[in-house]
C-alpha cells in the first residue's frame, strides 16, 4: 500500500514541477520527474536545507524539497533538448 502512496505523491510532485516549468508531459513522465528529483533531491538538497525527501516521510518540507528536485530536474532536461535543435 506504501508504494502505491508514494506513486501518487510522485505524480502529483511532478505534475506540479511540469505545470511551474510549463512543460507538458503525461502520467508517467510526471512520476519518473519525480521519483528522480526526489532521488537527486537527496543527494544534493536534503544536506543544504536539513530535510529529508518523500522517500523518509511525507511531510510539508520533504515534499517541497523533492518539488525543488523536480524542478531542477526539468530545467537540465529542459537544456538538454534545446542543445539538440
């Protein structure tokens, strides 16, 4: 049950991180953006602020430090794919 909790958090979190980046993407994308900005949000966020991610707990601060994750995530994607054109 624990894990179908965490995915929709995850997919919310990330849709929410597309809609403050306007970039469209479906479900799957939202809770892959997500589940890596959460992960990214660890390693990189979680010393710098003192908090942990949505993967110790689902608190206010956990959620905002893996939506900063997210959003960090996006805008490397974002440059990514305008390298290309």
């Amino acid at each position: 049950m624990n894990i179908l909790i965490y995915l929709i958090v995850a997919a919310v979190i990330g849709w929410i991180a597309t809609e403050i980046m306007h970039d469209r993407s479906n479900l799957l994308i939202n809770i892959v953006v997500a589940v890596v900005g959460a992960f990214l949000a660890g390693y990189f966020l979680s010393p710098i602020f003192k908090v942990g991610t949505i993967n110790d707990a689902f608190t206010i601060p956990t959620m905002l430090v893996t939506l900063l994750g997210s959003i960090i995530l996006l805008a490397i994607l974002r440059l990514f794919r305008r390298g290309r054109r």
